[in-house]
C-alpha cells in the first residue's frame, strides 16, 4: 500500500517537473525578480507589436487603395466617381 502512495507521489511530482521545464518557471520568476530587465522585454515587445502593425496597415491600406483603384475603372458612376477622388486625394498627399 504504501509503495502504491509513495509511487503515486513520486509519479506526481515528476509530472509537475516536467510541467515547470516546459513553462519556463525558473525563467519566469528570474524574470520578475529584475524589474528593469523585465521593463526591458515589454517594451521591446511592443516595439515589435507598433512595427508589425505599421507595416501590416500599411499593406492593408496599399492593398485596399489598389482594389479601390479597379473599381473605379469599372465606370460605376457614383462609386467610381467617389473611389476616383479619394484615390486622386491620396496619391497627391504621397506626392508632397
């Protein structure tokens, strides 16, 4: 009975081991214990978050004005007329 409950426990705890290694704890709370390391990661993280949304709305926007571009060339007479000024809107603020 008791080697049952002492290999119960041991098969527990080295299941919470591996656990712990594969979530990086030791890494985590050192992490945490260095405040200015800490800062450091986080605001290179969101460096890295405000670039990739900048390039990524860039694309989108470039992508979205060269769709809009097509429609007006299919002479729809409201739409285009209106997709034609604001792609004529656009390209002249590029210009400056």
């Amino acid at each position: 009975m008791h080697e049952r409950l002492l290999r119960s426990l041991e098969d527990k705890v080295e299941r919470l081991s591996t656990a712990m290694e594969r979530v990086n704890l030791a890494e985590y709370l050192r992490l945490l214990n260095n405040p200015w390391r800490l800062l450091w990661v986080n605001f290179l993280a969101g460096l890295a978050r405000g670039v990739g949304m900048a390039i990524g709305g860039t694309i989108l926007f470039a992508f979205i004005l060269f769709v809009m571009g097509r429609i007006a060339g299919w002479n729809l007479p409201v739409l285009s007329e209106f997709i034609a000024n604001l792609v004529r809107m656009v390209e002249e603020q590029l210009t400056r």
